[in-house]
C-alpha cells in the first residue's frame, strides 16, 4: 500500500507507474520498518538518525538487503 500513497497530479500520476515508482516506494518504506523494528525508533527517527543505514541498505543488492 506505500507505494500507491503519493500526491501528484493526473498528469504525473502517469509516469509515476510507469516508472515502477510506487514498487521503490514500497520497498523504502518496508526497508524503514524494518530499521524501526531492528533499532526501535519510529519512521521519523529513521530519517533523523539511521538515514545513512537505509541508504546503504538500498544500494545493495536485493539478495543482500537485510537489516
């Protein structure tokens, strides 16, 4: 469901799906639960706090990515 919670025009809602956008999303968003679950903090302490952690975690290779 992360992935289909975006506000954007009718016009960008097109390229958004196309661009397998609303999939990124969710896969970020399931990426930052589980950083919140690991170092209990909330979705805003990730952003404060363990950024750096979720962006290395994505740059990962999907076989690779646990946190």
């Amino acid at each position: 469901m992360a992935g289909r919670n975006i506000s954007v025009s009718i016009t960008g809602h097109g390229p958004v799906r196309v661009m397998k956008t609303c999939g990124m999303m969710g896969e970020v968003v399931g990426k930052s639960a589980a950083i919140c679950i690991k170092e209990k903090t909330s979705p805003r302490g990730v952003y404060k706090t363990h950024l750096a952690k979720l962006q290395v975690l994505m740059k990962q290779p999907g076989s690779e990515r646990t946190s």
